[in-house]
C-alpha cells in the first residue's frame, strides 16, 4: 500500500506550478498524491501563505496527521518550506529528520436565544461589533466578573495566532512552547463614562473566558475566526477555553521560535 500525502494549494500561479512539481517527486519518491483528505493521508502540505495554512486545517477539520507549509505568499509565518528547498524537505520527510510542535487550538462555545454552537481557532477568536458604534461586553473568568468593557471588541489569541492581529493591535508576541490565552482590547474607552482595561490581559490554560454581549441598540455582534467572519443572530453568551484538540505543524529540524520572529519582523 502506498503512503498517502494530500496537497493543498491557493489559486496563485506560483502555488500552482509548486504544486505540480511537489507531486512529480513525490510520485517518483513512492507517494501517493491526493488533493482530499483520505483517511489514510499521512501528512498535508498547503502551498500558499499563513491565510492558505489556516484555511487547509480548517476545510480539512484539524486533521490529526502533521500538516506542513510551503510558502508562496506574503509573510509566512506557519509555512516553513521554502518552494526552491522541495528536494530538501522531501529527503529530510523521508529521513523522519523534522520537529513536531502541537498547537492547541482556542475553542468558543456560542449560544444565541436559540442554540450552542462550537467553533475551533487556531490564531484567534475576535468578539466585535458588525456596525461602527461601540460595542459594549461583560467580561468574565471562571464565573468571576472582571469588566464591562467598551471599544471595539476584543481578540483573544493562542501563542502561535500571538504574531498576527494580536500583535497588530498592541498585544505581546509569546513564546510558543508556553500554553495560555492573550486577550486583547481593540479600541478600549478609558474615560468616566466607560472604564475597562487598555492593555492585554494572559489567562492560563485551565480558565474560562466568559463574555455576554450587552445589546445597547442593535443585534450586531460579529465573531471572526482566524480571519473568517461568522454571524450568529442574538448572541447571549460566549466561552472560550484552550480546547482538547490540537493540530501537529511539521517543522524543519532547525526551526527555532525566536529566530523565526526576529527574521520575519524586524
Ligand atoms: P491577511 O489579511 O492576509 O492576514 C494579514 C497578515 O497576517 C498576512 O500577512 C498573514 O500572512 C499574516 N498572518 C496570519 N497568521 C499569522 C501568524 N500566526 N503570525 C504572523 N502573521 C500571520 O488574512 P489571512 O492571510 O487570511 O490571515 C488571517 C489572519 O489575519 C487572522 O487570523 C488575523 O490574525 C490576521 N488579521 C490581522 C489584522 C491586522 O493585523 N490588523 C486584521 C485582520 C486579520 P500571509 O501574508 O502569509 O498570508
Ligand atoms: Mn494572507
């Protein structure tokens, strides 16, 4: 039987030439190649950016199997292949000469007035307004009230999503071998008609996030997973917790956090 190793790409011209030539010298190497997820795929690759790396984990429901990038795209900051290092990668893949570093994902449970839903993150969950006024969430941990606070929403970041809008909007970049949650405000009002936190806030791994949209004038909360937009009519309640699932990302054997950041930021 033949190892099966499942490609996913975005529509780019150069993704697209990536891919075919990825194929070839897999096929030549032994593999099968598939473009679905089979329940036998070993590993996936995603040729595109970090948006085409957090799209193939979603459309493929944080498969178990390790998942590797190569990138075509901007920055970059999940895919670690580079598409001139294919040959390289494929005999270090054979070598079993790689890291696995497990990612917890950040899970929301959802309730409107009328069900409860799950959704499953892998950089961020961000609670905020769908219209421009401001947006007004209770704030609570582990049944403790903490804020009602005022802007215009907040991110709630895992380590690895800590380098993407959370850093845009003034949170800390975290070291990815630690296990918790960064919550960032957007846009908090810090005035004597709204007082909440201007800065972000790091729960542990074991709390419970708990937020209760406050409806001044509309329905209008809108909840945005790694980039993709949900919205839910009469949002009465929202958990966010460290969920039990976690996806594997291959990494090149001398892969190092650190030097990834200050390679691609500074
Ligand atoms: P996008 O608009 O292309 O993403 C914005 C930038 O974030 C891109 O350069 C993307 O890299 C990069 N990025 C994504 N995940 C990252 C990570 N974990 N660490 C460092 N950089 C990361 O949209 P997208 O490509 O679909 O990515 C979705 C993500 O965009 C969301 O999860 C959110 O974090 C981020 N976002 C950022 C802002 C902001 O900074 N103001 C606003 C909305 C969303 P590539 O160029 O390789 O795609
Ligand atoms: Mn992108």
């Amino acid at each position: 039987m033949k190892r099966i190793i499942t490609i996913s790409s975005n529509g780019l011209l150069k993704s697209l030439e990536t891919k075919e030539l990825l194929s070839k010298k897999l096929i030549n190497a032994g593999f099968e190649v598939r473009d679905d997820f089979h329940p036998d795929t070993e590993l996936v690759i995603s040729i595109g950016g970090d948006g085409s790396f957090l799209k193939t984990i979603h459309d493929f429901e944080f498969p178990e199997v390790p998942v590797v990038g190569i990138n075509t795209g901007h920055l970059g900051f999940f895919p670690d292949i580079s598409p001139d290092n294919i040959d390289d990668f494929i005999e270090a893949y054979l070598k079993k000469d790689y890291l696995i570093q497990d990612i917890s994902l950040i899970q929301a449970n959802i309730c409107t007035n009328k069900h409860c839903l799950d959704i499953f993150a892998i950089n961020e969950v961000v609670v905020k307004g769908d219209k421009s006024r401001t947006t007004h969430l209770n704030l609570k941990v582990n049944d403790t009230h903490i804020q009602n606070f005022s802007g215009d929403g907040m991110i709630i970041s895992t380590p690895t999503g800590s380098t993407a809008y959370n850093y845009a909007a003034g949170g800390s970049i975290v070291d990815s071998s630690l296990n918790l949650m960064q919550l960032t405000p957007l846009y908090p009002i810090n005035t004597n008609a709204y007082r909440c936190f201007t800065s972000s806030i790091i729960f542990s791994s074991e709390s419970i996030i708990n937020i209760i949209p406050e409806y001044r004038f509309e329905d209008s909360i809108l909840i945005v997973i790694d980039g993709v937009e949900h919205k839910y009519s009469q949002i009465s309640d929202i958990k966010i917790f460290v969920s039990d699932i976690k996806i594997k990302l291959l990494r090149m054997s001398n892969y190092e956090f650190w030097s990834r950041v200050s390679e691609k930021f500074l």
